[in-house]
C-alpha cells in the first residue's frame, strides 16, 4: 500500500513528554477523503491514552499520537466519495471505521460496533500498524466517518464538539432531557461544560456541580441555573431527591454515591467520565427509588452530524483556550489540576518543518 510520511505529535512511553514524529498516512482508496487538519481538540482521554492509564481495557502502543477531535479542510478525494469535495470544511471524531454490518452499525450506532476501529490506538488494516489520531498535519478517513462542519461557527471552537460535544449530547437526548426536567452536571471541564450548554438548550433546568470555586460565575455565564460546590455537604444536602437526570463528567476517583442520592424517583445517574480505577457504587442508593446508573460512549455517526447542525442552529461551540503544538505537555499537567477554561485546541499549523 502506498503511504505519505506526515507531521505528527505524540508519545514515545507512558513516562515520555509529546514530542514532534513522522507517521505514515495511507494514498487515497476510492472511498477515502484526505484532510489537512487545522485544529485538534485536547480531550482528557488523550492524557489518559497517551499515559497508559486505561492499560486494563486498552493497553496504549507506542508510538501514540493522540487527537480525536479534528476540523481540517479536505484536500483531496478518492474516486467513489460522493459526500465531500476538496476545500470542504470537515470533523473527525472518535471512530474512523467500522464494519458496517452488525446489528448496531445498521441502526447507526457504529460507536458499540464489536469491529469499530477507533481514531487513534485501533488496529489499522491499511498500514498493519495502529491508528493515529488527529495532533498531527493530516489525515486519510473513509467518507462515512467524515462530519460535514457548519461554515457560520468558529472551527477551532467545533473541534471540541466531535468528542466532548457529541458525548455529552448523546445520553442527553436518550435520557429525555429537555423543558421540565432538572438536570446536574458534575465537574466543569471539556465534557461538562459542553453539557451545560446542550442541556440549557434543550430547555432543561441546569445544575453544575463542580469541585472548583473559581469556576461558579462561568458556570452561570454557560447556561447554569443553579452552582453547587460539591465538597459542601449542606448545598448537596438540598437537592436530595431531586434530580431526573445526571451526567457525570469527572475524569478522577470520586464519590459517585453522593450523586445518586440527589436523584428522583427512577432518576438516572449516566458516566461519561472515564476514571483509571473503578468506583464503588452503594446498592441501597439505587434500591431506594429504582434509579438506575448508565454509562454512554461518544455517539454514531448520524447523531454526530445532527449535534453539529444542533450546533450551528443555536450558535454553540466550545470555549477554548487555543495552544500550539508546543504547549501540549503543559496543558496535560493544568487538566490535571482542572485549570481549564474549557477546552485546549491545538492549533495545527504550529507543527514544525
Ligand atoms: P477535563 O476537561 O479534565 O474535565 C474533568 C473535570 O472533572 C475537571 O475540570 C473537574 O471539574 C472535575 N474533576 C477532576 N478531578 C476531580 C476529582 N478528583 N474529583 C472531582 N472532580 C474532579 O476532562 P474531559 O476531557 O472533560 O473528560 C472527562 C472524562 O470523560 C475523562 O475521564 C475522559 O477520558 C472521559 N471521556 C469519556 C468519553 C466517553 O465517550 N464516555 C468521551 C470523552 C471523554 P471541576 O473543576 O468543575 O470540579
Ligand atoms: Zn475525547
């Protein structure tokens, strides 16, 4: 198969800082749109992936290169790709490919596809290698996992809304949220401030539980009706038994059990963040009131572009704090003392020659 050396960002070892790399992209195939990235999102699993800190469910080869929340424009396209043009302005999430013929992928759920192959860290059936992600200056997808990007909203503010936009948009519109129900979302960092802003627009009554004081005026600024420090017994106290829904957007060890006493009567407590270690759950929490505890991965492909055109239509897009490729290593360290307001993007240009 016929490849082309590119520029690339990522890790040698799990104790290694990024540093610049060549990675090899695949030529076209008939299916497939080349795209040169402009801007890539930091999510908390990338830091996590990078680390080696998911090594029981997905030990990390290295080299890595991270990034799956890409906008870039498409250079080229191969023979049969009807969807795309050079010079259109497109988004990568979290999958590139999956076998399109299992139960889920032919109702449009290609994220629970036993086959997917995820955008970086996957077995890559084109170059025998794994999948590279988007901290780099291209990248070949076949058309079915490329996302049309509204042109009225800012590009480096839709990166973050491949990955932290569709993952907490998805549970959302499952669970129902919308006018009438009383929503909370904990932790205030890329997931969660994207849900705060989904969860406002769908007309729910928004409240951000957040372990940062800094953060409560912002928090109001992005939709919150409501801020709660959730070190502080008293405020959690008062909404016991109140929530119908909670979307749990904490990336470390944490005390989840505190959450699902604050839901109502068959309230439903989803995780989308994604902690090294396992968290324990207290059974009579859920027994008392048949509330019920969930987990949501990213979302299908379909409902991936429906969230951008959410996006578009209401004007949203992440907040972010754009980075060159040189800032990447600092920027893991500040999402680790959650100093961040509310998203990295990499500004690709900054790879050097
Ligand atoms: P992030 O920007 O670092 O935000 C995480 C937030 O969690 C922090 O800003 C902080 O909010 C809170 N937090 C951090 N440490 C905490 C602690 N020890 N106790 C309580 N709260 C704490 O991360 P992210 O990119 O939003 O990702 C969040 C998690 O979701 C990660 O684990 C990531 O891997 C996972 N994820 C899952 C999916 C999926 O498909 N399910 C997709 C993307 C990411 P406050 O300052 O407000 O307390
Ligand atoms: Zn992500």
């Amino acid at each position: 198969m016929e490849m082309k050396e590119v520029k690339a960002f990522g890790a040698q070892s799990a104790e290694a800082p990024l540093n610049q790399l060549n990675i090899n992209r695949r030529a076209v195939t008939p299916q497939d749109v080349a795209i040169e990235i402009l801007y890539c999102g930091i999510c908390h699993s990338d830091l996590h992936y990078a680390r080696n800190e998911w090594s029981d469910v997905m030990p990390t080869v290295y080299p890595c290169v991270p990034g799956h929340e890409i906008v870039g424009r498409v250079t080229e396209v191969g023979s049969a790709v009807t969807k795309f043009k050079a010079g259109d302005l497109v988004g990568v999430g979290c999958l590139v490919d999956s076998d399109q013929s299992c139960p889920d992928c032919q109702e449009g759920f290609e994220q629970f596809c036993p086959n997917m192959v995820l955008t970086y860290g996957s077995a890559d059936k084109h170059t025998g290698g794994v999948t590279y992600g988007g901290y780099s200056e291209s990248i070949v997808v076949d058309e079915k996992f490329v996302l049309r990007v509204p042109e009225n909203i800012d590009p480096a503010g839709v990166a973050p809304l491949l990955c932290a936009g569709i993952t907490t948009y998805s549970p959302m519109k499952h669970w129902n949220v919308g006018p009438g129900k009383k929503v909370g979302i904990v932790g205030l960092g890329g997931l969660g401030h994207m849900g705060v802003k989904f969860a406002k627009a769908l007309g729910a009554h928004v409240v951000v539980f957040t372990t940062s004081p800094s953060k409560v005026e912002d928090a109001k600024r992005l939709g919150a009706d409501e801020v709660v420090i959730s070190k502080n017994a008293e405020e959690m106290q008062k909404h016991f038994g109140s929530f119908d829904f909670i979307l749990d957007c904490v990336s470390a060890q944490h005390d989840i059990n505190a959450y699902i006493m604050l839901l109502k009567r068959d309230g439903n407590l989803t995780l989308v963040g994604a902690p090294e270690k396992p968290l324990p759950v207290a059974a009579f929490g859920l027994i008392f009131g048949r509330k019920s505890l969930s987990g949501s991965p990213i979302g299908g492909i379909a409902e991936t572009q429906e969230m951008l055109d959410f996006c578009a239509e209401h004007n949203i897009t992440a907040d972010i704090e754009l980075i060159g490729v040189d800032g990447v290593n600092e920027a893991y360290e500040r999402l680790l003392k959650s100093d961040i307001k509310y998203r990295f993007v990499i500004d690709m240009a900054t790879l050097k020659s």
